[in-house]
C-alpha cells in the first residue's frame, strides 16, 4: 500500500513525505476520536463527547486532502479501536486501559493525545510546502490546542498537572495561557 501512496503522491506532485503524513493524521485523528467516543460514553463526561465532534470534523478534513491527492484512505475499517497503523493499534488499547482507571486518568489521555496531536501536525507542517496542505495543518492545530487548553483546565481544577510527553513544557505553557 506505501509504494501506491507513494507513487501516486508524486503523480500528485506530494513528496513522499507529504503523503506519509497526511495519511498517517488522518488515522491519528480517528485514534482521539474513538477514545474521547469510548472514554466520553465510559466516564459520561461532556468535555470528552464536545471534543469527539471537533475529531470528526479533523478527520473529513485531512480524508478531503487525501482524496484531492488521490491518496489511499488508511481508514479501511471504520470500526472503532481498529487501526491500520500497528503504534495506532496498541495506543487505542493502552489509553482505553489507562483512561477507565479514573475521570483523572481520563484527562491525562485526553491532554497526551493531544500533546501528540500538536506535535505531529507541527512536524507535518514544516514538511510540505502545499499551501492548501499548510491551511488544514493551521486549522488542526489551532483545534488540537484548543482541546489541550481544555484537557489542562479540567486537570488543573482537579489539582492535577499534566506534563507533556511530546510538546515542551515552554510550549505548553503558551498554549494553555493563550486564548
């Protein structure tokens, strides 16, 4: 399948590179989107079930992108929990686990997957040079750090601080002060 997305992002004039990421995105952003479903549905809080929705509209939006680069859509399963990508497929399993602990623990795989999230989209978009591939990386990021600002606001109210896995603490910190 990589050497067909490969050959036809370069027929689309997408380095290789290019296609990978957006590929790999789009099943990132349906991982958040079947936990915040699951662990929304498990723990029946409203944060995780807003945030779902705004996956949903992630996912359409890098799936529009890979059907404009004619792209094959790693989502071949629409199934919740299951995953083409192998890490994908045993993070799924590993933040279910973690986030049924506690509403806590809930949160924390909220704000990691996002922490994720941010820095994926981030590394992606130093990557291209497609502007209109640049537009939809602005706008997932500009929702990936809106969900982290308010994953750390219902940790932070909870007396609890998430540390970053992926992102810096510099560049948390900015995120969770800005509007």
């Amino acid at each position: 399948m990589m050497t067909t997305v490969i050959a036809l992002a370069i027929a689309q004039s997408l380095s290789s590179s290019e296609a990978n990421a957006l590929s790999y995105l789009r099943e990132e952003e349906k991982l958040a989107f079947d936990v915040y479903t699951e662990l929304g549905t498990f723990w029946n809080l409203r944060i995780f079930k807003n945030i779902a929705r705004a996956e949903a509209k992630h996912m359409s939006s890098v799936q529009q992108l890979l059907i404009e680069f004619k792209i094959p859509d790693p989502i071949t399963n629409p199934k919740a929990g299951e995953f083409n990508d192998i890490e994908l497929q045993k993070m799924y399993k590993s933040l279910i686990k973690q986030g049924r602990v506690s509403e806590i623990e809930a949160l924390k795989v909220g704000a990691y997957i996002e922490d994720k999230d941010i820095f994926d989209i981030r590394k992606a978009s130093l990557e291209t040079k497609n502007e209109k591939i640049r537009m939809t990386y602005k706008t997932l990021l500009q929702g990936s750090e809106n969900h982290m600002r308010a994953f750390y606001k219902q940790l932070k109210n909870r007396n609890v601080t998430y540390k970053p896995k992926f992102i810096t603490e510099e560049e948390l910190s900015k995120i969770v002060t800005s509007n």
